[in-house]
C-alpha cells in the first residue's frame, strides 16, 4: 500500500469564487501512475453556539449541491489572512445576529479529504449577545433555536445530516454539556 503519491504534474482546471478544481498526475509505488482530481477549497469554521437556556443556535438554508434544504450549524469561510478565531465571532453574527465574546477552538477537521482539500475549524461559543445578522448578497437563512437535547434527536432521525455539524454537537454534548 503506498503511503505517499508524488505529483508529476498538476493542470488548474477551473478557477471559481469558492472553489478551484485541478487535476493532478502522480506516481504510485512501483512507478505506477493515475490522475486525481482535487477541489481547492480553503478553510472554514462552523460554531456550536449555546444559549444560557441550552439552545443551539442553528441554521436552516437551500443547499442545490444536494438540492434540498439543510439545517446546520453556523459556518463560512475564513476570509484571506484571518484567523480561524476571528472568522468563527465573524460568522456566528453575520448568519445568527448573535455575538460572542470568545469562541473556544475544538479541533479542525476534513470535509472530504478523498478528493477536497477543504479544513473546517470547529469552535465553541456560549457567551452570546443579541448583535445583528449581515448575509451575503445571495444568502437565504432562517435561524432556528432549538434544545440541545432536540438537536441530538433531530440526529437521530436524520433531520441534521451535514457532516460538520453532526460532528460539532456531537462533540459538545460529549465534552462540554452538563448533564
């Protein structure tokens, strides 16, 4: 089993607003050669946000890249040269209309590392203040509260089944939550 490829040759493909798509050539041991096919995608965060009445703070927007409506936690890129930190407080508001004072880093992980290049940033928050929301031009989202213990159920059954946010409340209820 080859424990590492080496690129022979990479070919930008596209070269979109969220994305780039590039097709790499490599060598596999035993000079053998395929062609994988990467998404560039940069960083992002998402953020468990907990109200003092343990409510998460969750959103609910179209997604056409799995054609259906989604609820999630809230989460975005990191802007060029900002810090994870910074985008998580940045995020959290523009998409909620909440504040933090801080958000507590977790861990970071992989959307899909079989063929994108995407690192999420997963935080914490749950000193929160009423600030105010600022979507993007082409956002629609709907902000839904609802009790830890509801989000956990909304797992179960299905209704919550974006990888990073199954990931971030699992995570909470298993690190941080006051039983």
């Amino acid at each position: 089993m080859s424990k590492h490829e080496r690129t022979m040759s990479s070919n930008k493909i596209f070269d979109g607003k969220i994305l780039k798509l590039r097709v790499d050539t490599v060598e596999m041991d035993g000079q053998k050669y395929t062609k994988r096919e990467i998404v560039e995608r940069g960083s992002s965060v998402a953020v468990v946000a907990i109200t003092p009445d343990d409510e998460i703070l969750l959103v609910k927007q179209f997604r056409k890249a799995v054609d259906k409506e989604l609820i999630e936690l809230p989460a975005g890129m990191i802007e060029f040269e900002e810090e994870p930190a910074k985008a998580c407080l940045r995020e959290l508001e523009e998409e909620t209309g909440y504040k933090a004072n801080t958000c507590d880093y977790v861990l970071e992980m992989y959307s899909t590392p079989g063929f994108c290049d995407e690192r999420i940033y997963i935080f914490f928050a749950d000193d929160l203040s009423v600030g105010k929301q600022n979507f993007d031009e082409f956002e629609d989202i709907k902000v839904e509260k609802v009790k830890f213990d509801e989000a956990l159920k909304m797992i179960e059954l299905g209704e919550i089944i974006d990888s990073k946010s199954i990931t971030g409340i699992l995570l909470y209820n298993q690190l941080r939550r006051k039983k």
